[in-house]
C-alpha cells in the first residue's frame, strides 16, 4: 500500500476521496476501511448511515485531517484561510466547564487568533441562530443537554469555516429536543450552505436532512450505495409522513439489514 496524501485537485467537490483505506495497526490489526471513492459536492448535505464499527466516524475523521488514511488519496478542495477548513461536531459536545457559552462559541475563532472583538460579534450571532439569546454569560453545567449541544453547532458555525463534519451530532438529545434541533439545522444550513458531511444511525435522521444518503458496509467499511435524496427545501419533520419518505426508509433498512447482521457477528 501507498501512504495517502491530501492534495488539491480543482474540482467542484469539496472532498475527493479516491480509492480510501484505513487500518490501525496495534496488538489486533484492524481494517476499518477498503477502497472508499466518494465526491462530496461543495454546498451539499451528506449523511452517512452504516451499523456500528463499519468506519463511518473514521472516514469523517481522514475528510477533517484528524486522521490519515493507510491507502488512497484525499483530495481537500476547500479554500485555505486563517480558520480551520473543517469543523467538527460530535455526540459530547465539547464545551469547555470553565468558559461560559460567549467563550465556548467564540473558542474556534479565538484558536485562529481573530481579534476579541470581531470573534464576540460572531460568536453573538450565532448564539442568537440557535436560540441562546441570554444565556451568553451562563456557563454549560447550568445548562440542558440540548442547549450544551447548541453551544457546539454554534462553535462550528461561528469558525466561519466552509464545511461541517458532524458525527453523531443530536445521538444524545431525547427524542422531542432532537426534532427541534434537526429542523434547527437544516434552517441554518439553508441559510449558509456549507458543506456538511454527517454520520448518523438514524435513517429518518438522514433522509430529514440530507441532499444524498451514502450506504456503508459492515466492516472493513466499503461504499454499498448512494442514494438521492428527491425531497425539496425547505424540509420539516412534517416530510416523514410522505408515503415516498416510508418508502425510502424501508429501502434503505432492507439495504442495511444485512450489514448490521454482519458487524454484530463480529462485534
């Protein structure tokens, strides 16, 4: 195998993935990931849906640069600036105990070394875009799980970097407040269009939010399927009573089932 390299390529896609693998290497050697080509539009919604340990958090990881790939190549086509190219959301959502929601939101751009108070201004606004005005000053233990997860997709939205890598970004949330934050970004990606790549477990999740539903294999994670998403914008919950939304669900679980039957035999 060849070592990867993330290069540019000029393309409309914001991420090239060209022929992908990953293994970590320990007391078990483990393959994670197997000849992974994929092309992540700029300004698109990708969600990725897969059982568990099929590589799905690792590929988002090697589009980020948290991780390099064993195989293959990355094309990085996003466009250099003084702030990350790519933030991050997590299930945890990572707000620092010690800063206060101001601080937190503001932390990416504090990273990059954006003046005080430029950084402040957009850290407000977009504390104000997802429905935190008034608690600038609180700090995240006085604070709800759901409002804690707010916090974090402001941070990444307040970077003002171009894409979004989110794994597993409202996994947490009890099912009413997930809903509400589901709507809450796709609102907010709408409005900004970045390109956002998202791992899930939900296949409502995924058909609620995005433009194209990649399908993986139980690992080593392999692309089994792409899927469009038909759905307009603007999309609300209200989508999941269309009989092509149940339709589209079941398709994509009979695509899936077998997979999950798969990892959990090696599990």
């Amino acid at each position: 195998m060849t070592p990867a390299s993330t290069t540019a390529a000029p393309s409309t896609d914001a991420f090239v993935v060209d022929d992908v693998s990953k293994i970590f290497v320990g007391k078990n050697q483990v393959q994670a990931l197997a000849n992974i080509d994929l092309r992540f539009r700029a300004g698109s919604f990708t969600c990725i849906v897969g059982p568990s340990g099929c590589g799905k958090s690792t590929l988002l990881r090697i589009l980020g640069e948290l991780e390099t790939a064993t195989a293959g190549h990355v094309h990085n086509n996003l466009p250099e600036s003084r702030v990350p190219r790519s933030a991050f959301v997590f299930q945890d959502h990572g707000a620092l105990p010690w800063f206060t929601v101001l601080q937190n939101v503001a932390f990416g751009e504090h990273m990059a070394s954006v003046g005080k108070r430029e950084r402040e201004e957009h850290a407000r606004h977009w504390i104000s875009e997802v429905g935190l005005a008034g608690f600038e000053q609180a700090y995240p233990h006085q604070l709800s799980g759901g409002m804690r997860q707010r916090i974090a997709i402001a941070r990444a939205f307040a970077t003002g970097s171009p894409s979004l890598l989110m794994d597993e970004p409202l996994g947490a949330l009890d099912a009413q407040t997930r809903i509400l934050m589901q709507e809450q970004l796709v609102e907010l990606w709408e409005a900004e269009r970045k390109t956002v790549v998202l791992v899930t477990h939900s296949i409502e999740e995924a058909l609620l939010l995005g433009d194209r539903i990649v399908v993986m294999s139980a690992r080593p994670g392999r692309v089994k399927e792409t899927i469009e998403v038909p759905f307009g914008r603007p999309r609300t919950v209200d989508i999941e009573t269309d009989p092509e939304f149940t339709r589209m669900k079941q398709d994509i679980w009979e695509s899936l089932r077998d997979e999950v039957q798969a990892s959990l035999r090696f599990s």
